[in-house]
C-alpha cells in the first residue's frame, strides 16, 4: 500500500493575482474499499493529450478559478498549498485544513502526492505525517482526473466515508469500530484544536520550524564527528 505525502478568490482578486496572470489559458474508495459515490468530471479529451507542464498550468488555474486559496510554496508551479474545508453532514463540518499538494513531473499520468499539514483525526490519515491512504491517488489514478476532482469529489468522500478496515490510524480506526459517537467527538475535538482558521498558519510555521531543527540536529551531529581525534 502506498502513501501519499493534502477556499477562495474574488472575481476582481482572480484578475490581479499574479499567479493567475502567470498561467496559460491554452496551455473513492480508500486503499482497498471500493464505494460508489458521485464520479469526478472527467478533464476534455484534448487536455488529456497536452504536455505535462501546460496540464499543471490548466489544472492549478481551475483550481483557483473554482474558488480554492491556494498559496504557492516556490516559483514553481509544482508545490502549493490548498485550504480544504471539511464536508457539510460531516464530524469534520467546520474544520479547515491547509493540504499540501505536490506535482510531479509527469503529471497527469501521475498521481499528485498529497498531504494534511495541520492534525486530523481520521482513519486513513497518518496523525504524524499527514500522508492520506486514498486508492484513487495510489494506485488507480488516471490522466482523466484533476485538482478539482481531488479537493471537490475524493477527499470530500474519504472524510465521509472513512475505512477503519485499512488504516494508518489504527487509533482512531478501532475507536470508529468500538464507539461510533465517540470516534465523531473525538473528531470535533481535533477539528476545534487544530483545524480552525487561525490554525492554517501556525501549521506551516510549525512544520518549518521542525525541517530547521532536523538540519541543525543533522549539520551538529556531522561537526561531532569530522572534529572527533582519532585514537
């Protein structure tokens, strides 16, 4: 099993965002539970054949355009993050998350790699990493699929339909087994500690903040040895 490393602009916002300016216009199951739900609007065929990099370029600007925050990390177009809102008749109903979203090289015809950066209590998301157990970007991901679909139709359905048989929560998947109503407050216990608003930031702050204490650990540990005497 794989895993994976997961709202908006005014009209007059879209058209001096520099970003925006920046794209080109021409350019749910989870592991192994497989549930019907409503299908994601598949992309025009055309698109499908484009090259990888104006198929970022189209992707990320429908993203924005369907009224979607997203914050860029670099330059690039391939790393950004999105404020994703928990689905209405939801336990996470209320919660806000900050997803980051990485796009690799041959994307579509690979899958994004996605991830939560502030905590969330759920079966099939990894409460360390963040990383999401999703079948539809593991493993049966398809060209025809897009950013959209991703933040509108499957993350939206893991987080209603959660898969306690398959997880990388095993906490949080046996309580959803053993007590239902408990697992649910558990939730909005997260959502209201972790996943308001104000909490978007101080997410991303905290996550750098332990990427620079892991180097500076590394860079000390590597100075101990190069000035450590020999016998």
């Amino acid at each position: 099993m794989a895993k994976t490393n997961f709202t908006g602009f005014e009209l007059h916002k879209r058209v001096s965002n520099p970003i925006l300016n920046s794209l080109s216009l021409s350019s749910l199951s989870t592991c192994q539970s497989k549930r019907q739900s409503k299908g994601p609007r598949p992309t025009n065929t055309h698109t499908n054949m484009s090259s990888p990099s104006k198929r970022r370029e189209m992707d990320l600007m429908k993203l924005m355009m369907s009224d979607y925050k997203v914050e860029m990390i670099n330059d690039g177009m391939q790393e950004f993050y999105v404020q994703f809102h928990g689905p209405n008749d939801s336990p996470y109903h209320g919660g806000v998350w900050k997803v980051r979203v990485e796009l690799p090289d041959a994307y579509p015809y690979k899958s994004p790699s996605i991830g939560f950066v502030n905590k969330i209590y759920h079966p099939n998301v990894d409460e360390m990493s963040g990383s999401v157990c999703l079948d539809v970007i593991n493993q049966t991901w398809s060209p025809m699929f897009d950013l959209v679909n991703v933040f509108e139709v499957f993350l939206p359905q893991l987080l209603l339909y959660p898969n306690p048989s398959d997880p990388l929560n095993g906490e949080a998947a046996a309580l959803m087994m053993r007590d239902r109503p408990s697992y649910e407050q558990r939730v909005k216990e997260y959502c209201e500690k972790y996943a308001k608003p104000e909490d978007i930031g101080e997410a991303t702050e905290e996550k750098s903040s332990d990427e620079e204490m892991s180097e500076d650990e590394y860079d000390s540990s590597d100075e101990q040895v190069v000035g450590k005497a020999d016998p």
